[in-house]
C-alpha cells in the first residue's frame, strides 16, 4: 500500500477553508482518481507536540492506493486541474510525501 500525504505547513498569514477542502476539492480528486484511490483521509492539525502550540500543518491529506505506479498513472492525467485548484482553498504551498505502509 502506497500513502500520498500531502501536507499544508501553518504559518502566521495561513489561510485554509477546510470547508472547501473536505466538501469540493477532496470529492473531485476521489472522481478523477476514480477506483485506483483505495482511500481518503483528511486531518485538520490542532496543536502541535507541547500543549498550546500550534500545529506545524493546518491540514494533511492522505490518499492510499495499492501502488506508486497505480498512483502515477491515475494521478498524471488530472494532475493540473487538481494543482490549479489548491488556490480556492488555501495559501499555503503543500509538502508531499509518498511512502509505503509498513505497517
């Protein structure tokens, strides 16, 4: 199993419409990623490691499928239309990270 974890780093002038996230841009990325995406996870980061610390990321989005290849070629035709749809939602220039589950 194959994770993509995209991650939205918080800082002081971060704007982030989970609303738009969870309810328009996560359900057009499961459409067009179609059956290859074997699931879907969105956190909204609360604090950070110490008690009243922000959280280092405002949200993580996590997308799971059964390989990097399943990944690539599902991801890579809609690639743009997801890219240039990250402005509606937030400021903050996602991270990401792919690696396998181990676990």
């Amino acid at each position: 199993m194959i994770k993509v974890s995209i991650l939205y780093p918080q800082r002081s002038d971060t704007n982030f419409n989970m609303s738009y996230y969870v309810d328009r841009h996560m359900p057009m990325v499961q459409r067009r990623l179609g059956s290859a995406l074997k699931g879907v996870l969105v956190e909204q980061g609360i604090c950070g490691e110490k008690p009243g610390s922000p959280a280092p990321y405002v949200a993580v989005g996590h997308l799971l499928f059964e390989s990097l290849e399943t990944y690539q070629a599902s991801f890579a035709p809609h690639a743009k239309e997801i890219v240039e749809d990250i402005p509606k939602y937030t400021n903050s220039e996602p991270l990401i990270q792919i690696g396998q589950v181990r676990m």
